[in-house]
C-alpha cells in the first residue's frame, strides 16, 4: 500500500489533486472520458475517509442500527415516491385530450 498524489479514484472515478492509496491490487474498471482506464484499485483520501467512517459507524452498535433504521425508512419513502411518479406517468397517457405544442407561450 502506498500513498501517491493524483490519478484516478476506483470508487469514485474522480482526478482530484489529493492524495490517493494504492492499494497494490489489480481492477478491472471502466474505461473514462478521455480513454483513461481504471486497472488498479486506488482510492482518493475523500473515499478513504468515507470508508473509514463506515467503519466507525459500524463499531458502534447504537450508531449502526440507527444508521440502518434510517436507511429502511428512507428506502420506503423512495418507494412511495416511485410508485407516486409512476402513477403520474400512466396518468398522462390517459388525458382526455391530446397536448397539442404550437410553440407559443400561454398568456399569464
């Protein structure tokens, strides 16, 4: 494992000029804008930081099934809002009149 400055991030697929550890470990990535590929596993500080205070969180017992219980919740409500938008959608399929663009703005 090394510490190295710039490149890019295997999690996030950033280049930002901060330090970055190489972990030694070969990765098959996707291959970035501008041809560059991701073939070693080299996290930025900022995804090093994220992955250090998941595990902090997850020492903790009180902080970890807060964490989930706020994640079931927040999954939940996403799922209703999934469901609401869907709704949405199918609703104006079924308009009673068709929308017909003319290209001019209504008057307020």
């Amino acid at each position: 494992m090394n510490v190295v400055f710039g490149g890019h991030c295997s999690a996030c697929f950033n280049s930002q000029p901060v330090a970055h550890v190489d972990l030694g470990a070969a990765y098959d990535g996707p291959v970035l804008e501008g041809g560059v590929s991701i073939d070693d596993l080299i996290l930025c500080q900022n995804c090093v930081a994220s992955a250090a205070a998941a595990l902090a969180i997850a020492g903790d017992a009180d902080t970890f099934q807060s964490a989930v219980n706020d994640r079931v919740l927040a999954e939940g409500r996403a799922d209703r809002w999934e469901v609401y938008a869907r709704e949405l959608e199918a609703a104006l399929r079924f308009r009673p009149e068709p929308v017909v663009k003319t290209g001019r703005k209504r008057a307020a």
